[in-house]
C-alpha cells in the first residue's frame, strides 16, 4: 500500500450520493479532502494523474450485479490497483420539499439504477406516479430541492444535504440488497495479508479456443483458490475476444495464489493484479489440506532434495 496514506479521496459523485456515503465509512476519509467526479473514468483518471491519493467507486451490486464501466476502466489504462473494500446496504428513502404529502406525488427522480431496485416498491406505493431518470440519485434529490420533481428516490445522505423531507424509508424491494464499492489508488505494495483477504486480477485470453476457460478455472481450482466473482467482458477489439475479471479469495502473498497467477501468466495473453485487500465481510478464507503455505514449502524442498540427488527424497 502508499508508504503515505491517503489524504485526498474522489468517488463518483455529486455529493450525498450512495458513494459519498460508502467513502465516509472510512476514518481516513472522514478527516481527509473528499472531492467527488462526475463519473467512474474521470475518478480513476484523477488518481492515475496525481490529482487525488484514491478513488471509490462501485464494483458490483446485489440486485443489479456488476459495474462494468468499472470492470472495463480497471482492465485497461495506466495501471491501478484495489486496497480496501466497502459493503453499503442499499436503503432507499422517498424525498420531497417540506410541505409534500405522499398524495402530492405525481413525478418522482432517481438514477436508472435506482427505479431497478424500487420498481415494485414504487409500483405498490406510487402507481400514480411517472419516474424520470437523473445522473444520479443525489441529483434527483437536488432536482427536488430546485422544484423540478415532487419527490426523489435517493440516499438518506440526500435528505440532509438537500434540505428534504423523507416521506418513506426503506422505499426498496430487496431488504438485504448491498453495494461493494473498492478503495483504489496507484501501485504499490499490496496492504499485509490477513486471515480474510480477497485478491481481483483480469485474465486476458490468448485465443479464442475449446476449453480456454477451462484453463484458467483449473489453475485456480487445483490450488484449492475459492472464487468469489467471475464476469466475461469484451476487449474493446476483434469480436470475439474477451477477459475475465476475477476475485478469489486469499492474498498474493498466499504461495497457491501466487503460483495460480504465475501459471495463468504463462498461458494467457496477459494478466492484469488488481490487487489483494482485506475482505470487508471478514469471512476466513478456508485452505484445504495440501493448499497452505507450508504445503508449498514442504514440496519445494522435496523436489530441492530431488534435484540435489538425495537419495532419501523419494
């Protein structure tokens, strides 16, 4: 990680959005400059300039899956790299201008993927209502403030920044839905690893081939390496063509997760480390016998002894 810690932090804003919200969970952030971007390329092109230490941003979500302008920024440009992992529940609250009552309601503004995660919600308890989509929630909620809408579908962050009323809490149709944001900054050296550690990298296929996903699964899966995540995402070039963004779990400094990646090197067009980073839900990650790093160790002596002509090795 930065021998410095971070002190200006970016996330895709505007502000009082579910980002901004993500990003004050973090002590550092708290008591450093928080400046938001317009969007996730601009977040990530702040970092790689030199403009701010990190950026979050969003990686996937619960309901709505993964993000994949995040995928695609961090699979291509100057390199960057995850140091740390957010877990935002997702709850929705109804704003509107001191005054408005829930019959008041005819229009109501959220981002796109707002009205995806409250579409039954507002189906149910808005039926009257026409939904108009904003760049994003906080945006919605500002458009409010300003008149342009009844009410806003947005963050409790919003409620506050904006000066609104919430008519409805948990105005949502999955109770347990959850955004995972990444804290990311230049390379460095990887935060030290724990007992529960999340590594993410991109796998860059070298040909369109039968079973050439089957390679890549099966040196992961021969190491004992637990996948936690797996999107296809198209290169950008010849149809056709494709990388796999990946997290596993354990830690680059794990010897079955570092000979997984060096394997994967040696048979892909290329691999991309995005990072190994402290799991934010702290689940253990579990090694089977023959996958830990004794394992490893014991193994290379072995074949050391072998190749030394010792006649007790075998």
């Amino acid at each position: 990680m930065q021998s410095v810690p971070p002190t200006r932090f970016t996330y895709l804003g505007p502000e009082a959005t579910f980002a901004e919200q993500a990003l004050r969970t973090l002590p550092a952030a708290r008591s450093g400059v928080r400046t938001p971007s317009p969007s996730v390329p601009a977040a990530l092109d702040a970092v790689r300039s030199g403009d701010a230490d990190a950026a979050l941003v969003p990686l996937e979500n619960s309901v709505e899956g993964a993000v994949s302008v995040t995928l695609d920024e961090l699979a291509t440009g100057e390199p960057l790299v995850i140091v740390r992992e957010v877990l935002l529940p997702v709850s929705f609250v109804l704003l509107a201008r001191e005054g408005t009552t829930f019959d008041d309601v005819r229009t109501v503004a959220t981002h796109p993927h707002g009205e995806a995660q409250c579409r039954g919600w507002l189906r149910k308890n808005l039926s009257q209502a026409t939904v108009h989509s904003a760049l994003s929630t906080s945006e919605a909620a500002a458009a409010v403030a300003r008149g342009e809408y009844d009410a806003a579908l947005a963050s409790p962050l919003a409620a506050e920044r904006h000066h609104l009323t919430v008519l409805a809490e948990d105005a949502h149709d999955n109770d347990g839905a959850v955004t995972r944001f990444v804290l990311v900054s230049r390379p460095g050296t990887p935060p030290e690893r724990t007992a529960s550690d999340r590594t993410t990298f991109v796998a860059f296929i070298a040909d369109n081939h039968t079973g050439a996903l089957v390679e890549v699964l099966t040196e992961l899966a021969v190491r004992g390496i637990d996948l936690t995540r797996i999107e296809s995402r198209p290169t950008k070039g010849k149809l056709g063509r494709y990388c796999f963004s990946i997290d596993c779990a354990g830690h680059i400094a794990d010897a079955r997760v570092g000979e997984a990646l060096s394997a994967l090197r040696r048979i892909c067009a290329d691999v991309r480390f995005l990072g190994s980073y402290p799991r934010a839900d702290g689940d253990a990650v579990l090694q089977r016998a023959g996958t830990r790093d004794e394992d490893f160790a014991d193994a290379a002596a072995w074949l050391a002894r072998i190749r030394g002509g010792d006649p007790h090795a075998s």
